[in-house]
C-alpha cells in the first residue's frame, strides 16, 4: 500500500519535509517505488511535482530538501501500484480546479468495487488515469460541487457532511484512506491498511498536533519543520508515525478537518 503524509500550520512554516525519512519509505526501507508526489500551498496557488521514480533514489526529491518551502498547507503521497500503470498520470496528489480553487485528493488502499458504484449524476469531473484513487477522487468533488457554486468558501460543517457520507460508502469497497485539501481545509479520513506484518487493520492513519513557540523546530526521525518567528500552530498526519513524538492513531472512520494547523473535528464518519 501507499504512503500519506500531510501538514496544516497556522502560518507558513518552512519544511524540509519528512521526505528524508518518507524518501526511505518509498523505495528505501519500504515497498512504495511505483511513484511520488507532494503539493504545497503558495499563496493561494498550489505547487505540484510528481515523478515515477522511487522517491528514496530521487535527483528531484533531494532538491527539494535541500531548498526547503514554506507553506501552510503541504500534501505529499508516496505510491505502491495496485491499479493503474507505473505513470506520471497515476501518481498522487491528484488535483482538480472547483469554486475557483484548488483542491488535491491523495488515498492509501485498494478500493476494488465497481467505477458505477461512485457515480453521481453529475459527470463534471473525470479520471485521466486508470487508478481507483482518482476515480474515488472524482466522486467526491462531483458530490461538493452544488456545494461551490455561489462564489464562496461552503461552510465547513456542510462540507465535512458531505465528505463524511462518502467516505463511508468508500469503507464498504476498501481500505480507504485519504486526504483531502479544498484550499481552505485540510481533511483527513482514517480506515485500516497493510501493516508491517502484512495484516490489513487499524490504524490507517496517525495525527500530531502541536503548538509551538518563535522559532521552534520539530526535528526528529528526518521531519523538521521551522516554525518561524511567530507562535505557530501545526497539525500533522501521516501513515505511520513519523517522529518519537506523541502521535495518535485515528480510529477506524475517523473524519478529521484541520485548516491553520487546528483541529476542526474528529468523530466517526458512521455517525454522521
């Protein structure tokens, strides 16, 4: 299975990403060597690089570390192909235009339903690859777009019920879980995945949320964030726990929205 990792921060923070340690997941000490990704937020826009290559072997990775971004928001996905060929087209984040923003879609698991049991009646987004995380992708902003077309950010709430319902439509065809970033909120759903001893189970996906004086760094197991010269906050998820940290594991159909490094929600999606 795939790798996530995922960053919200109140203000922008600079990051040399966990991609010295993710690196080693994705090709290294991992099985993840079919691709990688990473989108970051820079002011309003949002930045994207994706190779085929395995991210722990590669030029544009080590670039990147070695000319750190600041952002507050950052996506990145490190990929073991399922579904689809080893292609730039199949790489995650996947990303898509709605309501005059950017949003970025990246997914962990194996969805192996029907592509008819995520229609909507709405068709105006499609995959441009063969993957079942674009396609769940897709689904999901053709169910948010009535939400988007009044020229104004949705109210969270009504955005997490939406996304709440899907996920739990995605649970019935598999491991399902993702991230999701609307350019306002970052959202993440927990589910269960392949672990280290090969059985598929709980967690899906751990959260670290911190908060961090001027100039504070959390710089552990190859993650360092600079905070910079403001009080920051910052919210972290990532497949596995990524620092000695007190990370904690989301339980199964877990939604969480984190937008400027807080906590919006956390409680099952079933319930919803």
């Amino acid at each position: 299975m795939c790798e996530l990792f995922a960053m919200s921060a109140r203000h922008p923070a600079t990051v040399r990403m966990s991609l010295e340690e993710f690196a080693r997941h994705g090709g290294g000490s991992g099985p993840h060597k079919d691709g990688w990704g990473i989108a970051w937020d820079d002011d309003g826009d949002l930045r994207v690089v994706k190779e085929t290559h395995p991210a722990a072997a590669s030029p544009c990775v080590r670039f990147i570390q070695s000319n750190p971004f600041a952002t507050t928001l950052a996506l990145s996905h490190i990929r073991r192909a399922t579904q689809g060929a080893v292609a730039t087209r199949n790489c995650q984040p996947f990303v898509r235009e709605l309501g005059g923003r950017w949003h970025a879609f990246a997914h962990n698991g194996d969805l192996r339903g029907s592509a008819g049991e995520l229609r909507t009646r709405a068709r105006r987004f499609a995959p441009v690859g063969e993957t079942d995380s674009e396609r769940a992708f897709c689904a999901l902003l053709n169910r948010l777009a009535p939400l988007w077309g009044g020229g104004q950010i949705p109210p969270l709430a009504v955005r997490w019920r939406v996304i709440s319902r899907f996920a739990a439509r995605l649970r019935a065809l598999g491991p399902a879980n993702f991230l999701y970033v609307d350019g306002d909120a970052l959202f993440a759903h927990a589910d269960r995945r392949t672990q280290s001893d090969g059985s598929v189970r709980p967690p899906g996906l751990w959260v670290l949320s911190r908060r961090c004086a001027p100039e504070a760094r959390l710089a552990t197991a190859g993650l360092r964030i600079d905070g910079g010269a403001r009080e920051q906050r910052v919210t972290l998820f990532a497949s596995v726990a990524l620092t000695a940290e007190a990370w904690r594991p989301l339980a199964p159909g877990a939604l969480v929205a984190a937008r400027r490094g807080a906590l919006y929600r956390a409680c099952s999606s079933s319930s919803a």
